[in-house]
C-alpha cells in the first residue's frame, strides 16, 4: 500500500471522526420516541463499513471473472479499506460495550 493510498484512508478516517463529533444540537427526547443523533451517527458509519465491504467484494468478484478493466492492486485496495474499516467499527463496538459495562457497574 502505497503512502497516498494509506493517507486516503486516514482522510476517510477523520472525515468519520468528525462526523461524529457534531455541532451542540439537542438531542431527541427519549420520551418522544424519537431516535437520538447518537444512533444516526452510528447507523451511518455502519452502513458506511457496510458499503465498503460490498464494493470490496463486487470488485473481487469481477477480477475473479476476468473482467476488463479490473485489476489485482486495484482489488487488494479495495479488500484492504474494506478490512481497515470493518477493524475501526469493530473497536467502536468494544469501546461501547466497554463504557456501557462500566456505567452498569457504577453504584448509585
């Protein structure tokens, strides 16, 4: 991987990041039904990882059928982002489970 490539997908990585540190808006009232901000981030990275994984995959598909246009350093890019992504969701996943354990074992 080249140092352009990986500086891509660092640029992606904070364009995330700061996706998810938003502007002071209030959130939804739980009360009301409505979904919070927090879930609309999260529902978004997610689909995000999701997308990434399936473009990977679509691509690795077509060079497996020898389509035109479709080559190795190409799909491994792909596989490769699709992997780096799928790991950063993956430690947002322990690092919330990890807070909401802590916040289970507090006293009252």
């Amino acid at each position: 991987m080249s140092q352009m490539e990986i500086d891509r997908v660092l640029a992606q990585i904070r364009s995330l990041s700061a996706q998810m540190r938003p502007a002071a808006t209030p959130a939804s009232d739980p009360k009301t039904g409505g979904v919070s901000e927090f879930a609309n981030i999260l529902k978004s990275g997610i689909d995000q990882v999701n997308q990434q994984q399936q473009r990977a995959g679509q691509l690795a598909d077509a060079f497996e059928r020898g389509t035109p246009g479709v080559e190795l350093p190409q799909v491994m890019l792909e596989m490769q982002k699709a992997s780096v992504s799928f790991r950063a969701l993956n430690e947002v996943r322990n690092r919330l489970i990890s807070a909401y354990q802590e916040i289970m074992n507090m006293s009252l």
